[in-house]
C-alpha cells in the first residue's frame, strides 16, 4: 500500500492541507445544556470514518472538543440514532433522537460542559451486550478504541475542560545588539525573545514589539512567530557614547492587552568609532525561505488471517532547511486522513510515526526530532517531526520518519491510501 502525499513549502506560513465534506442543512435541533460557543464540531452519521462513502460507522468517529463546543450529528445515510454508553462524572446520559431515528436536513446538535471521554453508538447497529453478540461487548473506556478501529459503529468524544483566558503580561529576554559596540558600523541589529505565558490561562500570543533609546519615544520592532522581535538601527548620526536601549512586548488580549515590563540591554549600546589604522570589508546577505521536501510511504502488501497485523512502511531521506537568516526558529509536522480503499477504511489512528534522529547537511545546532516512540497520526492535531528553537536550525537537514500501519482483522480486501499532509512553519 503506497501513501499519497501533499508538499509544500511556504516562509513564515502555516501550510495545512485541508479536506471538508459538510452538508448544507437547512434546519436545526439543539439538544444538551448549556451555551454552545461558536466551535462546532460535525460528524457525518452512516459513513466510513475516514471516508466520503456510506457505511455503518461514524466519520469522524473520534474527536475532540473543548467544553462548551457543539457536536453536530448530520445523516448522511441509512437508518440510525446516537445513543450514549459511557459519559464521565456531573453529565447527563444522551439520545440524538431522542426517539426514533435521525432525519435528514436537521442539524442534531449536542453541547458538551462537562470534561472528559464521552463514548457513544448505534442502537441500531451495535448491541452493547456480549451476550448477544460477542463482538460487541458493553462499551467502556478501555475498548471503545479497539471498537472504532474495528470498524463497529461507535463513536469517542474526549472534551478538554474548557481555556481560562489570558490574563498575563508577556515577557522580554535575551536582549541583544549587533554589533556592539559599533566600531564605526552604521546600522546594528536589535533582537529580543518574547513569549506570552497567559498568566496560568490560553496565551493569546505576543502581538507587537517595541524599543527606546534613553527612555525615548517607543520605536515598532518586527515579531516573528510569535517569539522574536528584531529591529534595525540607524546610529550614523548618534554620537559616541554609551545608549540605554530597552525592549517591550504586548500580548493580543482584547479590548485592553497586557504589556511587558521594559527589558534593558545588559550594559548599554556604546556607539563607538571604526578603530585607527581599521577598514571596513562588506557584504549584503539576502534571507531566503523555510522549505521542506517530503517522500511517498509505501507499506508491504498484508495477507489478511483474522487477526490486526501492523506493518513497517519506508520511504527515502526527507528535507527541511531554513535560509531566511533571521534565526526564528522553526517546526515540521505531519497530518493524514484515514487509508481508504475498494475495502473500505482504516482508521488514520492506525498510522503511526517515530523519528528520533537528524543529519545536518550543512549549518548550525540540528532541529529536535520528534516523537520518541509510535505514535498515531491525525488529520486535526499535527504531529511534531522537528523543532528548531530559536537561532538553531539555520541550515539544511536531512531525516527518515518511521512509519508502522495497523491493518484490522476486519479489514476488507483491496487497495488502500491515505493523503499525508507534510508542514513547515515558522516558530519552535
């Protein structure tokens, strides 16, 4: 089985491959308590998880949400209910219906307050009773897995308890200039980390940066993903002398954000004269562009025997670099969709990646490669495959992900694929 993927590359953006297939409804019913927020989950109710044609599954089968979030159940076809089995302590049991079966055109909508790992299924479709059919046992945490990925009509929610806002200053570190002192150099170059912690809720992200000189007038400084600033200063008509230079950052909360302290640069800029007897040599250095080339995945064939069988894919040396000059930092990650084929579907939650090493080709400190051990791909959450932090992964590095797929028991026979999504962003 090969896999099919999506390269880009693009500076300084997020590059997502994205895949919606969403019905126009025309009416809605609200169930559950609470307010809804304006996130609005939707899952497709009678069609393959992970794919785009009918079946006795949910798609997508395995969220998760925030509290307060909305989860919208759509039919797409056939004749089915969402009925809930496992729902965590202080939350009420749930019916979409609550009799009967879902109708076309009506939004069913279901707001989740209370966190924690919801599971749900067909009564149509599963009995939640071994003792009517041993392949579907009573639905707990522990098998609600093994039973999406069985392909059984059963769905998880996992509901993450609910952001606390921001409400901290952000911070300013590692002030620095070059050159300093100037030794008769007309522009110096002002860098600064910053990061907004959120004060223990959701960092909002660091919007603006700023400098003065002696307490001056504040000067715009140029925040990159969100943890450097830089600016350029012109010191050809400064005098000789030591500048107190200082640096601010301001977060993105709204109406009134919250500003840092002012960062000093440790010892001052002294602006200096080009040493006696001294010539200058010059040369300008343009910035280029974050890139990163990704390779096809291709897996042994699988002779089905009843049992889950999990296989070992390869592929050729992937690549990133990043010659934008500025030390920014950076970061690749990886999405897919589910394998889908004339069989049917295997969940992407059955595909799973390893890197743990990174050769550099040419320049400074290599990226972090990531994750350690297996892990399942997603087509919402990315996974980490590298992180330069900021001033390392200036350069080109090459690195071979792992790749292992988990082909069920239960699987139909055919040929399968999955769209791999392969970014490279700016910022740790």
């Amino acid at each position: 089985m090969n896999t099919k993927t999506t390269k880009r590359s693009t500076p300084r953006h997020t590059m997502l491959g994205l895949f919606a297939l969403l019905a126009l409804i025309v009416s809605v019913g609200i169930f559950g308590s609470g307010v809804a927020n304006a996130a609005i989950t939707t899952v497709q109710v009678g069609q393959l998880n992970g794919g785009t044609t009918s079946g006795l599954q949910y798609n997508s089968a395995d969220i998760t949400v925030q509290a307060g979030d909305t989860v919208r159940f759509v039919r797409f076809a056939g004749s089915h209910d969402v009925t809930s089995a496992v729902v965590p302590g202080g939350a009420t049991a749930f019916r979409q219906p609550a009799s009967g079966n879902l109708v076309s055109g009506v939004n069913y909508d279901q707001v989740f307050t209370v966190a924690g790992v919801y599971v749900y299924y067909c009564s149509l479709h599963y009995a939640n009773d071994a003792a009517s059919d041993p392949s579907q046992p009573a639905l707990t945490l522990a098998n609600a897995g093994s039973m999406i990925s069985g392909g059984q009509m059963v769905g998880r929610i996992t509901v993450n308890a609910a952001a606390l806002p921001d409400t901290g200053a952000p911070t300013v570190s590692n002030v620095a200039a070059s050159p300093n002192p100037t030794n008769g150099a007309t522009n110096v170059t002002l860098t600064a980390s910053v990061a907004d912690t959120g004060g223990g809720g959701t960092p909002t992200g660091v919007a603006s940066a700023r400098y003065r000189i002696n307490g001056g007038a504040s000067v715009p400084m140029t925040v990159s993903g969100g943890t450097s600033a830089s600016a350029t200063i012109n010191v050809s008509a400064f005098a000789l002398g030591v500048y107190d230079i200082e640096v601010q950052a301001t977060d993105a909360v709204t109406p009134t954000p919250y500003n840092s302290t002012w960062v000093a640069l440790a010892g001052g800029l002294t602006v200096s004269a080009m040493p006696v007897g001294a010539v200058q040599a010059s040369v300008s250095v343009t910035g280029g562009n974050l890139a990163s080339t990704a390779q096809n995945i291709a897996f042994p064939g699988v002779t089905l025997n009843g049992s889950d069988q999990t296989v070992t894919g390869t592929t050729t040396a992937w690549a990133a670099s990043d010659a934008r000059g500025t030390g920014d930092g950076w970061r690749v990650t990886v999405t897919s969709e589910a394998f889908v084929g004339s069989g049917g579907t295997i969940p992407v939650a059955n595909f799973k990646t390893q890197l743990t090493a990174v050769t550099t080709v040419s320049g400074n400190t290599a990226p972090i490669p990531s994750p350690a051990s297996f892990t399942p791909l997603s087509s919402i959450t990315p996974v980490k495959l590298l992180s330069a932090a900021l001033t390392t992964g200036m350069g080109s590095y090459t690195y071979t992900p792992a790749f292992q797929l988990t082909v069920p028991g239960s699987a139909g026979a055919g040929s399968y694929t999955a769209n791999v999504t392969v970014s490279i962003n700016s910022g740790p």
